[in-house]
C-alpha cells in the first residue's frame, strides 16, 4: 500500500468516528426540559375579556388551578353548559400559547395556554 491509501483510510476512520459521535449526541443528549403535553386547570372564572383580533376570549380561572386561559372557538371543545363566562366553574385542559390582541390597533394585552377540552358549569 502506499502513503496516499493510508492517509485515505485514516482520515475515513476519524471522519466516521465524528460522524458517530456528533449523531450520538444529538440522539441521546436531550434538553432538561419537562415533557408534560397538557396543562390540567380548573376553578371558578373570575374574568373573561374579548380579544377582538383573534377571535378568542381570555379567561381568568380562580383556585384550585387557576391562571389565565384562551378559549377560542377553533381550537376548543366546549361540554355541557357551554359556559366559561364569570361564576361558571371550569375543568380541562390547556396546551401552549395564544395571546389576546383587542382594539381597533390590535394591541397585546396578555394571553395564556389554550382551553382545548373545557367542562363548564350553569
């Protein structure tokens, strides 16, 4: 063999041995992050505020689970009542972000995960 083939071997093994390596971190090293996919929420609505650019209507929900939620009509599912205005409890659950853009500007004022399966109250 000569020095050129050797060379050429050489330089094949460290390329698959990078090669590995880089794969093997990008499969198995993962990011320290939680995996939940749904947020669980429920309690009396306190507020529900109209977001008039994006359809939506940002609801506040008090304890035991409370925060600020999105309900939108093309992205959630309504049961029973068909309720999620103050008094009314709430039970469901929630997953990633909508904001709330209101007034004839469209301005930010919040948002929150959005309601995808929701049970209301009368």
């Amino acid at each position: 063999m000569t020095a050129t083939a050797n060379t050429a071997k050489k330089m094949l093994v460290v390329w698959l041995v990078l090669v590995t390596a880089v794969t093997s971190v990008i499969v198995f090293v993962r990011p320290n992050t939680a995996d939940a996919q749904f947020l669980p929420y429920g309690g009396r609505s306190l507020s529900a505020i109209p977001c008039t650019c994006t359809g939506c209507v940002m609801v506040q929900v008090g304890p035991p689970v409370g925060g600020t939620y999105m309900y939108c009509p093309w992205g959630t599912i309504l049961y029973e009542h068909y309720n999620i205005y103050p008094i009314a409890w709430q039970l469901g659950i929630s997953q990633g972000f909508v904001p709330c853009l209101t007034g004839p500007f469209c301005i930010y004022i919040g948002g929150g995960p959005l309601m995808l399966l929701n049970g209301t109250s009368e």
